[in-house]
C-alpha cells in the first residue's frame, strides 16, 4: 500500500510540474526543462558554448545530407512528462514525424543523437554529466555526446547502450581534444568530434 502510495505521489508530482512548466514564461536567453522531479532554468550559452555547437551542426548538415535526418539544436525533446532542451539532437528531417501531440516539442523517441557542450559553473556541469546523462538513458537515447572544456584540459564521451531502467549507459568512450571521437552507431555513424569541433586541449 506504502509504496502504491509513493508511486501516486511521483506521478502527480510529474503532472503539476507538467502544468506548471506549459504555463511559465519563460525570461528571453533562459531554458527551462524538467528533470528528476524538478523544473530547472539556465541561461543560454556564451560565445564558445554558441561557436561548438554551429561548428556541429553545420558538420552534421553535411555528414547526413539525403540520409532522411538532420540535426536540429535548442529545442524541446520530451519524455513522458520530462522536457530536456538539448544543444544539439538528430532527428528524422521530417519532424512532423514525432511532433509531441500537444505541439510543445519533439518526442525523444524519435532522436537518435544528443550533444550536450558543458557550460562553466558546478551546477552545469553536474546537470551534463550527471543529471541530463540519467534523462537521456531513462529516455533511451541510443548516443549521448558530452563536449566538457572542464575534463582535465576538454574532453568528447561518447555514451552509447541506453539502460532506461537504470537510467544508464553500458559504454562510455572518452577522447581527450586534439583526437577524434567517433560516433559508433545510428544516423551519425562515423560523424567525428574533432579538434576542429573542439579545438585542441585547453591546458
């Protein structure tokens, strides 16, 4: 009975964030998105965090011309009653495909691909490389690329093998910058996160 109990109170938790986050205006420069019980807001980027992630997407423009996907970046992918707003995503071209059926994003069931590039301060970071990492899996993302200026001189992981009972990945490959990490699987196979994404190691 207990744990019936605790499991009503989580999901009515999600449904009141849900509504709350479709109702908030949203300042103009900020995201907001719903993650492990709660609504967060971050700025947008600064300079190189903007530059990183043109560089990608036109890159992946042309690594996947006439292949039916393209990339796409800073919008809505949702999860059940979760909302990410990843940097970078692929997608099928036509996303009319896994629209949301209330208009408010794209259904991360359709994304193959997600880039996050980590922004300065403890609270960002944690949010790449821990929370949006379990969001991703539990969402089933099959790739999920981590670009971190902030790993020992900047660092490209590559996660691949989504758990989403876990909230999981099976395989994470980390490549120091000035080499060139490789997505192993799906659309983007072979797609390189190279120095010139990255630049070369920011010791």
């Amino acid at each position: 009975m207990f744990a019936l109990e605790a499991e009503e109170t989580v999901v009515n938790l999600d449904q009141a964030l849900w509504q709350v986050w479709k109702a908030m205006d949203v300042p103009e420069g900020y995201h907001a998105e719903i993650i492990e019980g709660a609504i967060g807001m971050s700025p947008a980027g600064g300079a190189r965090h903007m530059m990183i992630n043109r560089r990608i997407v036109l890159a992946l423009h042309d690594h996947l011309r006439g292949t039916g996907w393209a990339p796409g970046s800073d919008g809505n992918v949702i999860s059940g009653l979760k909302v990410t707003i990843p940097d970078v995503y692929v997608a099928p071209d036509d996303l009319e495909e896994i629209f949301h059926p209330e208009g408010l994003g794209i259904l991360a069931s359709g994304v193959e691909l997600i880039v996050e590039t980590v922004s300065p301060g403890h609270t960002n970071r944690q949010r790449d490389r821990v929370l949006k990492l379990r969001a991703y899996a539990t969402a089933g993302i099959p790739v999920y690329v981590i670009i971190d200026d902030y790993d020992d001189g900047g660092a490209v992981t590559v996660l691949t093998g989504p758990d989403p009972e876990r909230g999981a990945y099976a395989s994470s490959v980390r490549t120091p910058y000035g080499e060139d990490a490789v997505v192993p699987e799906g659309p983007a196979k072979g797609f390189a996160f190279g120095p010139g994404i990255t630049g070369e190691r920011r010791d």
